[in-house]
C-alpha cells in the first residue's frame, strides 16, 4: 500500500475514533524494525508476516505447515528472542529477518506487521493483496 493510501486510512480512522487513532498513528511513526536479513524473494511469492520471540521449538513445525499451504517467503519480525529463534532465522534461505527491540504490546504487535505490509506492497510482492 502506497503512503497516500495509508494516509488516508488514518484519516478515516481519526474520523471514526480519534482516541484510539492517535496511539496508533505515533507507534507506526516511531515504529523502529531493522532488517537484518534479506532474502531472495519473487514477484509471484506468497508472504506471511510473523512476530516471534522465543519460538524455538515451534517455529520449524510452524514453517513446515504454511510451506505446505503454499507459502513461499517468510517476513518474521523477531522481538528479542534468546532461545536461538533468531539466529535459526537467519539460517533460513526463504527468510527476510527484522529486529525490533521496543518492548511489546499488541498495538505494537499490529503495526510491525502493517508496516511491514505496506513496506512488501510497496516493494511489489504482495500483487494481489485487497487494500
């Protein structure tokens, strides 16, 4: 999603409900993820977007289901993981890593992964994504 559209998401949002607007437009300002990792990745890949923090011992089990359902690229935004999810991460050839170290909270939880969204529109991978 371009910035223009997003812009006018928040706008509608303010006009809905400016009070819960608001929190959620200064974290995406602030919002402070860095990649790490980039993968290869194609036009046509289908993307899942996942936080993570600690996940070890689910997370192979996690990318063996959604490789089954057709994922072909995964974003994982890792929140200070330190039972080795980050850097099995890293090994991963089908993996674009981000790091985020502000403490979490589910507003956060929701904007890491809008922006990430927006950033993958923008970049052309998510062509058919409704927004």
């Amino acid at each position: 999603m371009d910035n223009e559209k997003w812009d006018r998401r928040i706008h509608t949002l303010y006009q809905c409900n400016y009070e819960r607007a608001k929190p959620f437009e200064t974290e995406y300002e602030t919002c402070d993820l860095k990649l790490i990792k980039k993968a290869k990745c194609t036009d046509d890949a289908v993307v899942l977007i996942c936080v993570v923090k600690d996940d070890l011992v689910r997370i192979r089990k996690f990318m063996d289901h959604y490789h089954k359902l057709g994922v072909t690229h995964f974003v994982f935004v890792d929140n200070e993981s330190t039972d080795g999810t980050y850097e099995f991460l890293l090994e991963q050839e089908d993996c674009d890593v981000y790091e985020c170290n502000q403490t979490y909270s589910s507003l956060r939880r929701v904007v890491w992964i809008n922006k990430l969204i927006s950033v993958y529109q923008i970049a052309g991978y998510c062509k058919n994504f409704a927004g």
